[in-house]
C-alpha cells in the first residue's frame, strides 16, 4: 500500500508509473488525496473539540470548587453539546479513514523506473541467458511420460486422494523432491539466510499484510469455520513475523529461509500447458526474504538474482532470467525478475522462480518501520524470491536430464539424493 506522505508529494510519478501497469483507474488517486484532505481537516476539528471540551471540564472543576454551582452547570449544558458534536465528529472521521483505506487498497505498487511498460508476459525483457539446451533427438519423452516410466510421480493416484493439481510422488521421485528441499535450503543458510520454519495457516491480516488478500482472495483457500487461509507462498508467514514492529536500523537487513508447502486454487486453469507439474494445486517450495533500509534495497535484490543463478548453474540447467513489463507485475511487486528454464520436451520455457522487490509498499500494510541512528521512523523495504519452486525444477530436470539408459542427477544433488542416476 503505498503511504499517504508518499501519495501527496509524487502524485504525477505515481501516475506515470501506474501508466506502465495500463492501470485503469487513474482518477483514484484523486479520490484518495480529497479523502486524505477531508480526514485531515476532520481530525483537526475533532482535536479541536477534545481540548474545548477538556478546557470545559476544568472550568467546571474549578466553579464547584468555589462554591459556584449555577456556572458550573451552565457549562455542564455546553459540554454536553459538544459532546453530541465530537461523536458526531468521531462517527464521520471513522467512515472517511474506512473509505481512505478501501480506496488505498486498490492502487498497486509503484514499478520501479526500470520496468518498461507493456501489457503482457510478451513485453517482458530477457536480460540473462544460460546453459546449453540439450539435444535429445527428435521425441523426447515429457516429464510426465518419464514419471510414469520410472515410477516417480502418480498424478492418478492423486486424484484419486484429493482430486487435479495435487501429485503423489513415489520411491526415487519423493527422495528427489526431499533431495531438493535440502539442497536449496543449505544453499540459502551457506548464503547467511535464517532457516525458519512457520506455519501453513494464516489469518487474515497475515494475508493483507504481504498483499495477498484482498487482491487474491479467490486463489486462496479459505478455512471458513477458523477464518484461515492456507499459504500460497511462504512470503506471507516469514515476512508477517515482522508484522507491526519497530525495528533498529542495527538489526538490519534480516535474512530469512523456510521451506513451506503451497496452496493455490488456482481457478480456470485448464488445457496442455498446466498437464503434469506445469501447474498444481499444492507444491513445495523453498523461499527467501530480506528485509532492508531503503538504501540497500536494490543492491540486496542483485545479491539474491545472483544467488539464484548460481544454484541453477550448480544444477546445470539451461536457464533465462526475465525483468517483467508494467503489465505483467504482480499488485505489490516494483520490480520482478523471472527465471525460467527451457523443457526440452514441451519446446517451452517453465517459470521456476521470482525475485521481486516491493520497496514500502507491503511495509506500509505491515505496519514493518525501522528507527534509523538519527531516531527517525521509516518504513522498511522487504523483498523476496523462490529459491527455489520444486515441480518445474523437477520436470525441467527430468526432461532435460534424460538418456536411453536413463535419468542423469546433477553432480550437486547426488549428495543429497544418494543416486545418481534414475532408471
């Protein structure tokens, strides 16, 4: 959400980059700072009555004193109509600040001057290319073909216990996706990021605190009896632990890792592109977060996009790294870099991971500031990225992997995996 003080000193900047989101609404902001106006000038009144009405009080405290009664009720009736005036007041001050904040949910964030404008993933611009792109002949299988013929991944099964999007991995391709977990989270410790783990429930303003609800309701699955959601990221419980604290600058940046299943209804998600593990309903995932100053912010992002290309370099996958156009942003993200890898099989590229930076704007639905050396209170900036999504990492790894005689492991997961070969 991004703070009032920001909206009325950079009303154009906002609204130039709202332009590259073909934002469409831009009148809103508009409404926002007539909102801001009047719940200013209404709080001024109120504070206003509230030292009459002090004042008021100890006037008639001191008439009683004296002996004088009839005064002191004579004003008694004076306060008993500024009294009706405040709530009055209050009543119109609440309903503005509601409105404000309704109408402040509802603006994303902000891109960050390098994001170019465009309306979908095909304005996205490739800004890193790495790896070979094996050649496999003229039919290789898909990574669903090779789960099936070597017995790793039950997608039927699956179905079967729970329904579509939610796989049952079996002997070598459950020890991959466990061989996976670990690897990425020892990655990410090596890397001085806090392993954590956090629960795969939250309430609702852990939701609206990283941006989730209300934008992406309908993708979350809701536990009406308890009012919880289930994660679909573990971006919401890691940075939700800093929910409404005040941190020192000193403490600055933390650096946290957990690995999470997620969950995401993923609605109208139909056709070949979503077949096997190309988009489920439930899936593991390994995640990083960063909370900095706003001074280290970008810096900090560089490190974790680096951090990510060198554990697919170690997992010798042919890799690209995307910055998203305005349009394809997400609602709180500034600034996204997507990796993707390339699926042999499919002739496609698979999204596998994305950094983002949000700079204040979930800080500010946090409630997240820090105070600097100079005693002043800031919002902080958080970021975070998927280090990394398991099941496109496991059919890129299959398809790409794949020989007559089998499933080669990358050497840096052999350790972890206790085979190196699948067959």
């Amino acid at each position: 959400m991004l703070a009032l003080q920001y909206i009325r000193e950079n009303k154009e900047t906002i609204l130039e980059g709202l332009k590259k989101r073909n934002f469409q609404f831009p009148e809103k902001i508009d409404q926002i700072l007539t909102l801001d106006q009047e719940r200013r000038s209404k709080q001024a009144a109120l504070d206003q009555h509230l030292a009459q009405a002090n004042t008021l009080a100890k006037e008639i405290g001191v008439l009683y004193k004296k002996g004088e009664a009839e005064k002191a009720n004579e004003l008694k009736k004076e306060t008993a109509s500024l009294k009706e005036l405040t709530k009055k007041l209050q009543e119109e001050l609440q309903s503005t600040a509601t409105k404000l904040s309704e109408l402040r949910t509802q603006i994303p964030n902000v891109p960050h001057k390098s994001v170019a404008a465009g309306s979908s993933e095909e304005d996205n611009e490739e800004i890193f290319n790495s790896g070979k792109i094996p050649d496999l002949g003229e039919n290789p299988l898909p990574h669903w073909e090779l789960a099936q013929k070597y017995d790793l991944i039950d997608f039927e099964l699956g179905n079967k216990i729970t329904g579509a999007g939610f796989p049952v991995y079996k002997g070598k391709g459950a020890r991959l996706q466990r061989g996976l977990i670990n690897y990425f989270l020892d990655k990410n410790t090596e890397a001085g990021y806090k392993e954590m783990q956090v629960p795969h429930l939250v309430n609702e303003a852990s939701g609206f605190g990283t941006g989730q609800l209300p934008d992406k309701e309908g993708q979350m699955y809701h536990i009406q009896n308890d009012d919880l959601y289930l994660i679909p990221t573990a971006e919401v419980p890691l940075t939700n632990l800093y929910r409404a604290t005040l941190l020192e600058e000193k403490d600055l940046p933390i650096c946290l890792t957990g690995y999470t299943p997620c969950f995401r209804r993923e609605a109208g998600s139909y056709g070949a592109h979503v077949r096997g593990l190309n988009r489920l309903h439930q899936f593991d995932k390994v995640e990083i977060v960063r909370i900095e100053t706003p001074q280290n912010a970008m810096q900090a992002l560089d490190t974790m996009v680096a951090h990510v290309k060198n554990i697919l370099k170690e997992l010798e996958l042919p890799y690209r790294v995307l910055r998203l156009c305005g349009g394809d942003l997400g609602f709180t993200s500034a600034l996204t870099y997507d990796f993707e890898i390339y699926s042999t099989a499919q002739k496609r590229w698979l999204e596998i991971s994305s950094v983002s930076t949000f700079n204040s704007f979930q800080a500010e639905r946090l409630q997240l500031r820090y105070k600097t050396k100079e005693g002043k209170k800031l919002n902080v900036h958080t970021l975070n990225g998927s280090s990394l999504a398991l099941p496109r990492v496991v059919a890129g790894m299959l398809e790409n992997c794949q020989t007559e005689n089998g499933i080669i492991i990358p050497k840096a997961l052999v350790p972890y995996t206790g085979f190196d070969k699948i067959n």
